[in-house]
C-alpha cells in the first residue's frame, strides 16, 4: 500500500468541459481523468477513446492506448495509486471475493486521477485529497451498488508529469495524432 505524505503542490487544472463531452460523447470517468491528468480538455482526449462510438467504458487495455496515442509512457502496477496518472477503482463485493481479478468484476470499477495525495472524480469536478474522496465520494458509489462494502485499487497507472510549462495548455498541443478530433454536436 502506498504511504500517503503531504502533496508538494496542488494540481490545478480541472477540465472545465466535463459536462459537456458527457452529454456530447458520453464521456465519463475514463476519459475525464485522463483529461485532469493531462492538463487537457475532456473533449479534446475523446480522439483517443474511439470505442466511446459503440461502449462507453474504459478498460486497462484502452487507458493504456490512450495514454499511448496523447504521448506519454506509462507503468502498470496492480493494487497500487500511482503518484502521478489514473487509477482503475475496484468496488468490493461478492464478484471479488474468489479472484480480485477476474473479468465479471469489471462492471464495477471507476477510473480516477491521482497526483501525489490527490484524487480528480468526474463525478465532482475538483480535485480532493485522497482522505477527502475516500470519505465522502467512494462511500456514495458504495452505497448505491447493491452489495458493495468497500474499494480498492485494481490498477495504478503511472505516468511522467508533464513540464509546468506545457500543463497548462487546454487547446491544441504540441503532440499530435493520428485520429482527428471530435467536433461539439449540438
């Protein structure tokens, strides 16, 4: 378990358009931690979530390509936060009891950012410290899955923060892809 110690510096970009790509693409937890993380806008990482076209879920392998396709490296660890990427929340229960891992218990897990001792849930827009989310998010999530009693980490996505200078950049950027961007429908 990884030891939680004061944050040297508060992340301060929160992706003002969350609302926005949910109701546009159906963005949700995957592709919004991705954007805090990044420093970016949520609609401008949904280019590299093509399968949001026909499944509006995030597995390991698709967040890993995600972060492939934006540029950035990452490392896998499981049962650990990363200090600076996403973390796959597992919802405990009956489907995790015989193997944590298993495939069935993918319909109840949630995608977070993580920087240093804080957490970014698209379901609050801010970003809250580890305790905080830990006190007051998971416990909702919790009890609104029907047998559910706790969380855990499943997946720890490490990646490198990016330099203060680029991490502010909300349009555009200096990497480019493959995949063309979305467009807003209204």
């Amino acid at each position: 378990m990884r030891t939680i110690r004061a944050s040297l510096s508060f992340p301060d970009f929160i992706p003002w358009d969350v609302e926005i790509a949910r109701l546009n693409f159906g963005a949700n937890c995957g592709p919004s931690s991705l954007a805090a993380i990044l420093g970016k806008e949520v609609c401008r990482v949904m280019c590299y979530f093509p399968h949001f076209e026909y499944s509006r879920w995030t597995n390991l392998t698709q967040m890993r390509r995600a972060f492939d396709e934006a540029g950035y490296s990452v490392k896998v660890r499981r049962c650990e936060l990363p200090t600076h990427g996403v973390a796959l929340i597992q919802w405990l229960g009956p489907w995790t009891k015989r193997d944590f891992f298993s495939r069935w218990s993918l319909i109840h897990t949630h995608w977070v950012a993580v920087s240093e001792n804080y957490v970014f849930d698209h379901t609050e827009c801010k970003w809250q410290t580890l305790e905080e989310w830990s006190g007051q998010v998971a416990p909702r999530f919790i009890e609104n899955i029907p047998q559910a009693h706790g969380w855990a980490v499943k997946y720890g996505v490490e990646t490198t923060k990016p330099s203060s200078s680029w991490s502010g950049l909300t349009s555009g950027s200096s990497r480019s892809s493959s995949r063309s961007e979305f467009s807003l429908v209204g």
